[in-house]
C-alpha cells in the first residue's frame, strides 16, 4: 500500500496550484483591469479539462478500473494535442495582438511559453508510446501535466522573485523521488530523465531570457502581421 495514493493526490493538488495563480487574474479582469481575448478563455478551459481528466485517470487506475481509463485515455489524446495547439495560438495571438515594439516583455514571455509546450509535448507524445508500460506511463503524464503548473506558479505574486518560480516548480519532483524510493527502492530512469528535461530546458530559458537575439528574431517575424 505504500504510495497507493501518491499520483491522485498529486492530481488533486495541481488544481489548487493553478486557483492560487489564476485567481488574482481574473478577479482584477473582472474589475475591468485588463481585458483577456476569448481565446485565452477557451485555452483556460481546456487546460481545466486536462487537470479533471488526469484526476479521473489516477483515480481509475487506482482503482485498477483500466477499462474506463484507456478509453476516457482516448479522449484525453485528442485533448493533449488540442492543447498543444492552443498553447501556440494562444502565444502567437498575444504576439500579434498586442504589437510589442522590440524591447517589449512579451518577447521574453514566449521563450517560457516555448519551454511549456516543449516539455508538455515531449512527456506527453511519450506518455501515450509508453501507454503499456504502467511505471513510465503514470510518470510520464505526471511529468507533462506539472510543467502546466509553471503559469500559476508564475503568477503567484509571492513567488515572482529571480528563478524563484522554477525552484518552487521543480520541488514537485522532489515527492517523485521519495515515491520511487518508497516503492521501488531505486530512482525510475523516468524520473532522472524528467528531472535532466526540466534543468536542460529551464536553463535554456535563462540563457536566452532578455537576449537581443531573441527579441530582434521575434520581432521580425511576427511585426509582419502587425
């Protein structure tokens, strides 16, 4: 029974990860502070949709009802993918629609935006391969599903300080370890590998964070659509 519970109560808890972040947002959009396109609501919702299927997919499994989990896991193909896509919508149509000059922040947003729908897409395309394979699978979805953490951890006021927000996402891994350890008495190759994705990737986006490189190639191509 150890760790029986581990993957639903880690689902359960990215839902109160994103109101703590998303909250403040849309009660200052309410109070007619900024105005949010329609597409950002439609990409919210969605994203809703993935926390409660991936909830009810921990729990089946849990309850070793696989039946029922591989085929609301159809479902939860089509959702992925249509999220993967609506996070690049979703990325462009804030580039276009708001026309930053070249020095703008936004430039600097979407690097982020790009390292989520990396490691979203990666974890997740390798999640479904690995569909047989229990161990990797659970860990893989886990993997891709705590990288959309990184929007609400961002947006929580409190921690918007240096790579505060990257430390406190990577944390999460650490009740992975503690997991493998518990139940496998080893560390699953799953989980060094996510770690080494998350470190690679989060670097990546440091390293090119505020780059002029960066901005002047962003701004070059999306100005035409201005």
């Amino acid at each position: 029974l150890r760790g029986k519970y581990f993957f639903v109560i880690m689902a359960a808890i990215f839902p109160v990860i994103s109101l703590i972040g998303f909250i403040p947002s849309y009660v200052a959009m309410n109070a007619g502070e900024f105005n949010i396109h329609w597409s950002a609501h439609v990409h919210g919702a969605l994203m809703v949709g993935w926390l409660i299927i991936y909830i009810l997919q921990s729990w089946l499994a849990l309850k070793n009802n696989f039946k029922f989990h591989r085929t609301l896991g159809l479902y939860s193909v089509a959702l992925g993918i249509i999220i993967w896509c609506s996070m690049g919508t979703a990325s462009a149509r804030a580039l276009i629609g708001y026309k930053p000059l070249i020095d703008s922040f936004l430039f600097d947003v979407l690097v982020i935006q790009l390292y989520g729908m990396l490691v979203f897409g990666l974890f997740f395309t390798w999640g479904i391969l690995l569909r047989k394979n229990g161990a990797a699978h659970k860990r893989l979805l886990f993997l891709a599903t705590l990288v959309l953490m990184q929007a609400a951890i961002d947006r929580i006021h409190l921690l918007q300080v240096g790579l505060l927000p990257f430390v406190c996402l990577d944390l999460f891994l650490i009740p992975l370890f503690i997991y493998d350890k518990i139940t496998l008495k080893r560390i699953h190759p799953i989980t060094w590998t996510g770690l080494m994705v998350y470190i690679v990737a989060q670097a990546t986006v440091i390293a090119t964070f505020g780059s002029l490189a960066w901005h002047t190639f962003w701004f070059n191509l999306v100005s035409k659509f201005y």
